[in-house]
C-alpha cells in the first residue's frame, strides 16, 4: 500500500517530498489525479515568486504564489475535465441561490439596475440557472439578458425558468458573434479563470463604451497572509505540510487584492474604478448578525471615504468604459 502512494505522490503535482505525505495520503484515500504545474504568472508572465501557503485539492499540493503584479495565483490547475465534472454536481440546490445568496443578489440586482439603461443589455458570466438575472427582469422587465455557465445542466435550467438567452464554455472563450453589452456581471467566477489574460481582454471587448462591469471577489488578502504568519516559518515542517489556508477556497485559482483589480481594469480602457462592501453569504451567520455586518461595512466605507472595505467579499464597479 505504501509503495502505491508513493507511485501516486510522485505522479500527482506539487509533492516534491512525497515521503512527507505518505500517511496523510493513505488516509485521505489519495488517487492519481491529472493536473499541470503553472510556473509562470497567469496574467504578466513572471516567473514564480514567493509563497503566501499551500493547499490540498483533489490529491494535488497547490501553493499560493504572490507576483510583482499583485496577483496571487494557485500554481497547479487541475485538468479541464475535472473542473467540469466538479461544477456539474455543485451548487445545484435551489436553497443556496434563494437562500444563501439572496441578500447578495438582492445587493447585486439595485446596483446593476442604477448602471444599465432603459432596454439594455445584461450578461451574467457564471449565472448558473438564471436565479440573479431573474430576480433583475421582476424588477427591469425591458432589459435584453444572457447567462453564461460552464453547466450545461444549469443553462438548461436558465432557458426553461426564465427563457433566457444562454452560452457556455469560460469566459476567456466567448465568442465575438454575442456582441457588446451595457453591463457585464461577474459575481464570484473571476478566480476560476485559468486563463486570466486572455479574460480580462474579453471582457474589455463585452463591454460597450460608456458601459459597465460589476465584479464580486473575496477580500481575505490581510486575514490569510496575518494567518499565515502565525504558522511560522515558510521553510518549517508546519508550512510545509500545510493541507489547507484560512479563509481560501481550494476551488480558486487567484486571490485578488483591490490594486490589482483596479489596476487591471484601466488597464482594459475603464475611467473610473470603485470598490464597494457586499452582504455575507447565507450560513456565515444568522441573518440579523449579517445584517448588522454588512450595515456596519457600510458605515466604516462612508466614514474612511470610501476606503474601507471590512465585509469578507467586496464589488468592484467599474464604469466609464472608452471605446
């Protein structure tokens, strides 16, 4: 048994002692998993720096790298068809998009409704089955919507709740022929993007002149590198067995700071950038705790003039796009 995890271990990426991680990977019932080292920065094309942690996901070691350029990007990304498979059987009950995130698109669905205009058009990237889009039509019934999703099962859904217009594939692989819309929505689907320069220059060519884009990404950055200190030394035998890292989602390829994400957005021809607080996801905590958060991030936002950003995930607006 122990020499068929090796064999694993020395096949999967990321373990370079696998001698380390042969009784984590028995019990964790590891199995050979397809991924590829990602050596360079996605975006600037630097070369690996330095760590911030490391995770298990999929029997693969992945550690967080921190650029020059202030991404933060996993340095393995599992194989496509993985990814499909994983987002095929996830997020499907209705009670996490009514529940969970209703607030959240409650939030969402005011802010697009002041950014787009009278017969607009709306493209949610990552929209799953339509539940934001839908709840933005009962209160825009004149606005032109599509949904993008990498579930086919999920734009299936979208078409025969809400018949909305429907395209699938990453968002780095939209076709042309969808042309140009008034706001580009993408709530939470950025950091799955393994091809994140080629997506942000798609959505620079989604989103028209003098149009939007609304993004919403985690703003942990502080918390996991505070964490992360606590843990000691990047060389020490904690660090380097690390299997998980406070307050990121294996799921992710990035972990966005705020200077990045403006910067990338005047970058792709936006004249103004503004980071906003949003409402915590449904289950963090009771409703009236979340309430109070959120109203408080608020208050803290207005009061550091609009500096602050205390809520665990933040929109970035983006608007003023040239043509």
């Amino acid at each position: 048994m122990g020499r068929e995890i090796l064999e694993v271990l020395r096949h999967n990426v990321g373990f370079d002692e696998p001698g380390l991680w042969v009784n984590y990977a028995m019990r964790r019932g590891f199995r050979k998993t397809k991924a590829a080292a990602v050596t360079h920065c996605p975006d600037c094309d630097a070369p690996a720096g330095s760590v911030l942690g490391q995770f298990i996901h999929y029997s693969t070691l992945v550690k967080l790298r921190v650029c020059p350029c202030d991404l933060i990007w996993a340095d393995a990304h599992l194989d496509e068809e993985v990814i499909r498979n994983h987002f095929e059987f996830t997020y499907k009950d209705r009670k996490y998009f009514e529940i969970q995130r209703g607030a959240i698109f409650d939030h969402l669905v005011r802010l697009i409704d002041s950014l787009v205009p009278k017969g607009g058009r709306v493209i949610d990237i990552g929209g799953g089955c339509g539940d934001l889009m839908g709840k933005l039509v009962t209160r825009r019934h004149d606005l032109d919507i599509t949904v993008q999703d990498l579930s086919p099962t999920s734009l299936a859904e979208a078409e025969r709740r809400f018949g909305f217009a429907t395209t699938g594939g990453f968002l780095s692989q939209l076709s042309p022929h969808l042309g140009t819309f008034d706001v580009v929505v993408a709530s939470d689907i950025l950091y799955y993007e393994r091809d994140l320069k080629r997506a942000w220059q798609t959505l620079s060519r989604l989103v028209r002149a003098g149009g939007a884009a609304v993004l919403r990404v985690p703003d942990r950055f502080a918390s996991i590198r505070f964490f992360q200190k606590l843990l000691g030394s990047p060389n020490g035998l904690r660090r380097r067995k690390q299997t998980w890292i406070l307050g990121f989602n294996p799921e992710h390829l990035f972990l966005f700071r705020r200077r990045y994400l403006f910067r990338r957005f005047r970058e792709i021809g936006f004249g103004r950038v503004a980071a906003l607080p949003s409402p915590m996801l449904g289950g963090q905590a009771t409703a009236l705790v979340r309430q109070g958060c959120f109203r408080l991030a608020l208050a803290m936002h207005r009061l550091t003039g609009h500096r602050a950003i205390t809520s665990p995930s933040m929109i970035v607006v983006a608007t003023e796009r040239r043509g």
